[in-house]
C-alpha cells in the first residue's frame, strides 16, 4: 500500500513594476527598497528575480512569513 499525502499550495510573490523605458534612477529606488525589505535576504543571489514583458521591467520575491 502506498503511503502518500496531497497538498495544495498558494506562492505569493511581491512584485514592483517600472514602465518601460524607464531611468536608472527609478531602477535604483526599486533596488532600495528591495534591500530595505529583504535585509539579509537581500545578499542571496537568488532573493530577487528580474523578468520583462516588453512593457514593463518586473523585480519580484518570494513572500515568506516574514516578509
């Protein structure tokens, strides 16, 4: 007999959004605050990703208990 459990599960990820084009100054406040809320987390590779869509530049994390 096999031994086997379900699960479902929500990931809920905080995004910012710039418009594209947009300045370095913008990608930089957005970077700010990235830091500010992630703290230690923020040095991880991997804490923050960077996707486009053409229309917008998207910086987005995982949302844990803590964040």
């Amino acid at each position: 007999m096999a031994s086997w459990t379900r699960r479902e599960r929500t990931i809920t990820h905080i995004e910012y959004a710039l418009p594209l084009p947009t300045n370095w100054a913008e990608v930089g406040k957005v970077y700010a605050s990235l830091n500010q809320e992630l703290g230690e987390r923020a040095e991880w590779d991997d804490a923050v990703e960077v996707t486009s869509d053409g229309a917008e530049l998207v910086f987005r994390y995982l949302k844990t208990e803590g964040t």
